[in-house]
C-alpha cells in the first residue's frame, strides 16, 4: 500500500514585495498542497495584489491591520497552516531570492525521518557566494557565528536564510508567541528547536539577487542580533547545564570563569602596576597571572567541546507524531 502524500503548506511573508510575489506563486510546483501569503500591512498593497491578479485556488491571502514585523507574519502563516491540517510546513520570502523547485530537496530529510527542521544555506560552497554582495557574506558570517552559541547547533551557517521546512508535529510543541516578531525570528527559532532536542539539518542551495529589494541590512541588526543571542545563550547554559542537567561540562565552566576573571583581573593590575612604577614584575607574579588563565582556558575549551558533541541526533517528530494522520505514523 502506497504511502500517503504529505499534506505540505507553503507561507510567504510579504512586505514591500508588490506584484513581484505573483511571479514566485506561479513558480511553486504541484507537490504544495496550500499557499498562505501574510501581507504585514505592506504599503505596496501586497495581499490586496494576490488576491486581484493570483487565482491559483491553493493560495489564501492573510492581511495585518498593522505591520508586526517578519517573525510575526511567519507565526500568523504557521498557525494558519496548522489549522489547515500540514504535515510540513515551509516559509518561503517574498522577494524572490528562494529557488521554490528546491521544495522537494528541502523537505525530503524530514520525510526520510532524519530531521525535524530543514534550512537552506548558501555558504555551502565559495561558488553560491558570487551572487552575494560582500557586506551580506560579513554580516550573515557575524550573525552565524553568534547563532551557532546561542542556538547550539555549531554546525549550522547562514541563520538568516528564510527558506525552511518543519514538520508540523514539532511546530505545534512551539509558543510561537514566544519567538521573536522581527528578523531574529528564525534565529530565535533555532535556539526553542534546541531546546526541544530537535534535529536540524541543511540544504546547499545558491541565492539569486535580482531587482527585488531585501529590507533586511546586516549592518542594522547586528547589534539587536547580539543583544538577542547573548540572552539565548545564558538561557540555553542556564537552562541546559544547571537545571535541566548537571555534568561534568557544567563544572568546567563553573570554574573556568572565575579563572579567567582573577588571571584576566590579576595580571592587568600588575601590568599596569609595573608600567606606572619602572619595575619588572616578578616570576612568581606573572605566574599567578598566567596559571588561572592557562587553566580558565583549558577548561572553557573543554566544555565547549562538549557542547559541540551534545547537539542533537534523534529526530523527535516521529514520536511526536504517533497520534497524528497516517502519513506522520507511516514517516515514523
């Protein structure tokens, strides 16, 4: 007996997009059971737009009152494709910088079972980078560096990419109220997914840059970026080594801090000290400057090697999706 087909629901977040959004609808394939365009009060008329000129019967046009930002544009199409009954659901921008006949590659990790949520990454090769202007290679390289310790997936890159998939069952485990409402959205994202011990995983894939305008400035939202992944990382190590877990990494970067500060703190004093008066600092003081943080060091690289070696490798959707339509309990 064949396997049922996934119930698979595409969401389009648009604003500033206009009419371009037409061309990207009439490019996404027939294995998309839904559309869901989320028009966040765009000032170009977007939804009013699709729903003129669009009449493809999959697509619905959601429409804000007032513009929310991009994050909760996405929740809005995620809970409107859980109520349409989605087994997958993708987010796809607006701007046309997503190729859509990659869908099929992009969601087949989650059907085989091997990942609950599925991005694309245009750093995979230096070749896709051609295409990019160089301050979005630097701003996307600052911003993965920050995801990677915020989130715990150290392997992931390019955690701005919009085009996604999630199996729905994982997405219902989400707050979506908790997630942030603008660009940190899909950094956010990977920080809960990582609380829930989900697997993620990428898809190689090239941007294409044409006319279409992204309203997204690396330069503007590094600092609000580093903000929110500071606090996701505190939460992550606060949460994950201390509360819900306590190890031998939790040790380690319980004394490595101290260390770190009183070699950092000790030997700074003295430096200054020794600059200020004319006289060398003895051996002995520039040992105990040294040790704490030789030491601090040693131990802080050795907890994050445990971090990099604990991200997740078990799928969770298939045991969240035991209860859910023939298709989930076949993929498990």
């Amino acid at each position: 007996m064949p396997e049922p087909t996934p119930n698979i629901v595409v969401v389009i977040p648009c604003y500033r997009i206009g009419s371009g959004v037409l061309t990207l609808l009439a490019r996404i394939g027939e294995e998309v059971s839904s559309i869901i365009v989320v028009d966040d009060a765009c000032p170009l008329k977007t939804g009013e737009c699709v729903r003129a000129s669009c009449h493809d019967p999959r697509v619905m046009v959601l429409i804000h009152a007032e513009n929310q930002g991009v994050g909760a544009a996405v929740a809005t199409g995620y809970r409107a494709a859980l109520n349409a009954g989605a087994d997958i659901v993708i987010k796809l921008d607006g701007d046309g910088q997503m190729n859509p006949s990659l869908i099929p590659a992009l969601i087949r990790p989650i059907i085989a079972g091997s990942a609950d949520y599925v991005k694309g990454n245009r750093f995979h090769r230096l070749s896709y980078l051609r295409a990019m202007p160089a301050t979005r290679v630097l701003g996307n390289a600052c911003l993965s560096l920050m995801t990677k310790a915020s989130s715990g997936y150290w392997q992931l890159f390019d955690p701005t990419n919009g085009f996604t998939a999630i199996h729905a069952a994982v997405l219902e485990e989400i707050n979506l109220d908790r997630l942030a409402r603008r660009y940190f959205f899909e950094s956010d994202l990977l920080y809960h997914l990582n609380q829930m011990r989900a697997v993620v995983a990428e898809l190689p894939m090239t941007a294409v840059y044409g006319k279409e305008v992204s309203s997204l400035r690396p330069g503007r939202v590094i600092g609000p970026f580093l903000a929110g992944n500071l606090y996701n990382l505190f939460r992550r190590i606060g949460y994950g080594y201390f509360l819900r877990g306590f190890s031998i990494a939790s040790l380690e970067l319980l004394a490595s801090l101290p260390l770190l500060l009183f070699g950092l703190g000790f030997g700074t004093w003295h430096w200054l000290d020794s600059a200020s008066s004319g006289e060398t600092a003895s051996a002995g003081t520039v040992m105990l400057a040294a040790l704490p943080l030789i030491l601090g060091m040693q131990l802080l690289l050795s907890w994050l090697n445990f971090d990099v070696s604990a991200e997740p490798r078990q799928p969770i959707h298939p045991m969240l999706a035991r209860m859910r339509s023939p298709w989930r309990d076949n993929s498990a």
